[in-house]
C-alpha cells in the first residue's frame, strides 16, 4: 500500500515561487503516474499535473509554463516547482497516486498554498 507525505506549503507573496514536495512509501506495482490536484476554497478539487514513471508530463493548461512537475525515483519523491504565483493559486495541494494519469487510487492529506496579493 503506498502512502503520501506532501510538504513545502506555506505563504508567498504573488510573483514568488514554492517547491512542493511528495514523499512516498510503501510499494505498489499499480502506480504507475504520480499527480498533483489542487482545491480552493469552495471550489472543487482541480487537476494540476502529473508525471508517469518513464516521466512523461502532462499539466492543466491554464499551469504550463508556471508549474513544473518532476520526479526522484531515488528518493520516491514528487516535486510541484511553482513559479509566477498569483493568488488564485491559493488552495489546498493534494498529491496523488494511480495506475495512469487521471485516476487516483491513494491521495495524500494535503499541504496548504497561500499567497498574498
């Protein structure tokens, strides 16, 4: 069974930058794409990014060419790079895991976004 420790939330001024992290455990052969999904306030939870074991990508399009997703195989590690943020950015990440890009099968519990206008 795999589990999801996000990290890296916290408040940055619009313009500023943020490094998430996702750090897995457990083993499963099924997990094949690791995703990054976003929720803000009264909003639903959002697709952001996702990122395959050979390292195909695929993001929102709303996000390219301000968000990077990437991967450390040696540290079972997803990062979310998040650059240019704005302050509709500000919402709950979540990381992810499933079998293919767009279904989810472990979520983690989130890591908080805020950034200030």
């Amino acid at each position: 069974q795999v589990h999801l420790v996000e990290s890296g939330g916290g408040l940055v001024q619009a313009g500023g930058s943020l490094r998430l992290s996702c750090e897995t455990s457990g083993t499963s052969f099924s997990i094949n794409a690791m995703s990054w999904y976003r929720q803000a306030p009264g909003k639903q939870r959002e697709f952001v990014a996702w990122i395959t074991r050979g390292g195909s990508t695929n993001y929102a399009d709303s996000l390219k060419g301000r968000f990077t997703i990437s991967r450390d195989n040696g540290k079972n590690t997803v990062y979310l790079q998040m650059t240019s943020l704005k302050p509709e950015d500000t919402a709950v990440y979540y990381c992810a895991a499933g079998p293919v890009g767009f279904t989810v099968t472990t979520w983690g519990q989130g890591t908080q976004v805020t950034v200030s206008a």
